[in-house]
C-alpha cells in the first residue's frame, strides 16, 4: 500500500476541519429581515441580575401575549407587522414597557437593562441621543457576544401567562402615569431603524 504524502494528509486535514467548521450555525448570526416585515433584536449583556433570566411579552392589543425569555448574554428576534407595538419585560409582577413604532423592512434594537434586585426594563437603541446608539460600546460588544435565545417550555409559558394576566392592567396604568420625558426614554420611534 502506497503511503500518503504529508502535503495531501493536510489538506485532507484543513478539508475537514471546513467543513466542520461551515457546518455549525452562527448562533450569534441574526436572520433576515421577511420582506414587508419589521424586526425588533432584544439584547441583553449586563452584570446586574446576570442569573436570572426574564420574560418578554407583546401587550398591542391590550392582553399580553408570551414572547419569549431571555437570559443574560442572549438575544431575542421578532418579526413584527410595520406599526405601533407594546413589549413588556419583567418577572412578575415587576414590570415595564416600550412602545414600539416600526416601519417595514427595518431592522430595530432594544437593550436590556437589569435593576437592582429584580427589575428589568427595555430600552431603544437609537442613531443619536444620550441613552444606548449605534456607535456605543456597550451596544457593540452585546451584538458580538450575544447568542440566539431557544424557546421557553411550556410548563413556563403557562405559568407566566397566568401571572401576566393577574399583572398586566395595574402596572400598564402606571406607566401611562409616567411624565412624557419618562415615556420618550422607553419609545422606540420609526427612525431609530439600524443604519
């Protein structure tokens, strides 16, 4: 049996660890925007509560409606109709909201941010301003270190559904109650699409 040169025994080797390599999903990829759609990215890298993880809700239509949970060092994908949107973040029955307007076939971000000793809340990412944009490095560095969040079971989506019911309408009254500086600071508005 004639050996098998070095040379060629590498580039089998390099061959391999490619395909290998190609083979695994970017799980800090983020897909595309649908055509005719919007996208909302929930990030979420921060110190504070990094253990526990929180849930998002969509409340548009005045219920709210399960969304997802993220925990630290993920992110969530939405597909949204262009439009006006309510997301609700917390574990309940603390919690907060963003208004959301979003044009079609735009990409927008939110951040997480985490509050001593339970609370979260969202905030947009913006092209200017003085809470989170583009070019700030917190932003960047969650883009890059960020991993797709998976799907919640069941038994959690049920007993979370239970508890935003029983949570919802007192703490949305309350964050109507908000003075509007306070409210612009939690809206994410049409033109704070991604660059």
């Amino acid at each position: 049996m004639k050996p098998v040169s070095r040379p060629k025994m590498l580039l089998a080797s390099m061959l391999l660890m490619a395909t290998a390599h190609a083979a695994k999903p970017d799980k800090t990829a983020i897909p595309a925007v649908k055509p005719g759609q919007s996208q909302l990215v929930i990030l979420r890298d921060s110190v504070v509560n990094a253990r526990k993880a929180t849930y998002v809700y969509e409340t548009t239509s005045g219920e709210p409606k399960f969304a997802g949970i993220i925990s630290n060092h993920h992110k969530l994908v939405f597909d949204l109709a262009p439009g006006e949107h309510v997301m609700m973040i917390g574990n309940l029955p603390l919690c907060d909201f963003m208004k959301v307007t979003v044009l079609a076939d735009k990409r927008y971000y939110a951040m997480v941010v985490s509050r001593w000793p339970e609370g979260f809340s969202l905030r947009p990412v913006t092209s200017k301003g003085d809470g989170y944009t583009f070019d700030n490095d917190e932003f960047k560095k969650a883009q890059q270190t960020t991993t797709l969040a998976g799907r919640a079971p069941d038994s959690v989506i049920k007993e979370e559904m239970k508890n935003a019911q029983e949570s919802y309408q007192a703490k949305w009254e309350q964050w109507q109650n908000k003075v509007p500086e306070q409210r612009a600071l939690l809206t994410l508005k049409p033109e704070d699409s991604a660059p």
